[in-house]
C-alpha cells in the first residue's frame, strides 16, 4: 500500500487528485471502501394494479425516508448484508426473501 500512497505527516493517506475540503474519514465509517447495500423492493399494489408500490423506511434520527439499507461487513457477502440490513430496518415479514 505505501507503494501506491503517499501519506502525510500523521500517516493519513492523502487524495491523489488533490484537496476536497474534507478532513479525516468526513462522514465515512473507515478508512478505504466503505461498500454499501441498499435494495429497492418494490411490488404492485393489489387493490390497484397499475400502481407501482416501494419499501421505504424514515429514518429515525433524521426522520427523512430512505431506502433500507446499510454498510457491508467486512468480510460479509453482500447477499447477506441485504437481508441483515432490511430486516434490521424495514422488519422481517417471513416467508422467502428470495421470490
């Protein structure tokens, strides 16, 4: 990796393209790729078949609405980061997740 960065004096890596006004990891959980899941499930209504429904969640500390989803593990499959995610978020309805 040292081969591939340059770091600064706190051993930071620093941006190769230059400054963007952030300091240290800005809103980001770590260092390097922070890989992100977030489905978009979505089925028709049933009463009114035309209409397309999506599952939304509002966010409890900003209140604003956002898809369920979340940060991958490391070391977890992105698969699995899915599921850990909506159901942590939006609930576990049962039945297969896959269909």
């Amino acid at each position: 990796l040292k081969e591939a960065c340059t770091f600064d004096e706190n051993g930071a890596p620093l941006n190769p393209r230059g400054r963007t006004g952030m300091a240290e990891r800005g809103l980001l959980g770590k260092w390097g790729p922070n890989y992100a899941a977030d489905p978009i499930v979505t089925r028709f209504d049933p009463e009114n078949p035309s209409k397309l429904q999506v599952v939304a969640i509002q966010r409890k500390d900003t209140g604003q609405w956002a898809l369920p989803g979340g940060m991958v593990d490391a070391g977890e499959n992105v698969s699995a980061t899915v599921k850990r995610e909506f159901t942590e978020e939006a609930g576990d309805f049962g039945g297969d997740v896959t269909q």
